[in-house]
C-alpha cells in the first residue's frame, strides 16, 4: 500500500530552538535511495573529523540521513501495527529523560480509502488530527510547498500539551514519491 514517511522532531519549547540547527542538518542530509544511488559509507575518520556526524541507513525502507556521533540511535520493532511503523529515533543522551530531544522516523500504511492525493492534502490531515485529539493544539507554521530529498514536502510546526502542564513543540515533515508518501 501506499507509504508515508515523516521526519518528526519533538522538544519541550525552549530546548527547541537550541537543538533546531542540528535536527536541519540531520534533515538537509536526508536522502530517499533509489536504485541509481546506493547506501553511503563513510569512514570514521571522516565522521569524526569532518562534521561530527555519522551515517545511518536502512535499505528495507531506502533511506539514509546522518545523526550526530554520541547520539543513541534505536531502531524499533518494524512491525506495523494498526497503521504505522516506527523506524529508527535518534536521542541525545545528554539531555536525560522525557521529551527532551527526540528526532525519529516513522511510516504509516494506508489503507486505498486514505490515501492522501498530495502534500497538502496530508498536510491538511495533520492538522486536523491534531485539532482533535491533541490538549492546545497550536499550529506555528505549516507549508506545502518545498523539497526533501528533490521531492515535494509538506512543514508543520506545532505546540501542544501532552500531560498537565508538560508543553512540547513538534516539527514534522514528510513527502510523496511515485505515488508513495514518504
């Protein structure tokens, strides 16, 4: 069926702003492969000394990104449940437990009946799921109209309450390729 795959960032609102330049770099290193590019390597002497980032790649589900070295890397049971599959998330240790830093990768499945025709078709799906089921859903910034990895992308930047006064900022972004939203 038809995939999507969203890049999703999450933090309490003012770790935000700090972890943002790193969590673009992670996003701008995104690439969707295909059969005309392979999985990339990379020495560690180039990870250390070049950028401070290593590669992570998964050939089930063609994708790649970089993530910085030190950060825990957890790749989920890819079992799909009811509609989505969580692939891998990246965690800065540092920053200790609950919704701190959390950067990961998901999939949904949909089923022929929910299949989004385009970027802002879905993106208008997310908005409104989370004007229904999330605490002070408030939409910061949302757009339909630019690329990641070459292909059309829909933002959304929210803030919401996810536990009596516990507020987290979200960024999410995904894309549609071949009929496939990823």
């Amino acid at each position: 069926g038809t995939k999507l795959y969203t890049i999703g960032f999450l933090a309490k609102p003012h770790q935000y702003q700090i972890y943002l330049p790193t969590i673009q770099k992670m996003i701008d290193s995104f690439e969707i492969l295909n059969s005309e590019n392979t999985i990339k390597t990379i020495s560690d002497k180039e990870i250390n000394e070049t950028n401070g980032f290593q590669v992570y790649n998964n050939s089930n589900y063609g994708i790649s990104m970089n993530y910085p070295v030190g950060w825990e890397k957890i790749e989920n049971d890819t079992t799909p449940r009811d509609y989505d599959i969580d692939v891998v998330e990246f965690n800065n240790p540092d920053c200790g437990p609950g919704y701190t830093v959390d950067f990961s990768i998901m999939i949904r499945l949909y089923t022929e009946d929910l299949i989004p025709q385009n970027v802002a078709e879905e993106l208008e799906y997310v908005i409104d799921r989370g004007n229904l089921y999330s605490t002070d859903f408030n939409v910061i910034e949302s757009n339909s109209n630019i690329t990641l990895s070459g292909y059309p992308t829909y933002k959304i930047v929210w803030t919401e309450e996810i536990t009596e006064g516990i507020i987290i900022k979200v960024m999410e972004i995904g894309t549609i390729i071949d009929g496939s939203v990823y």
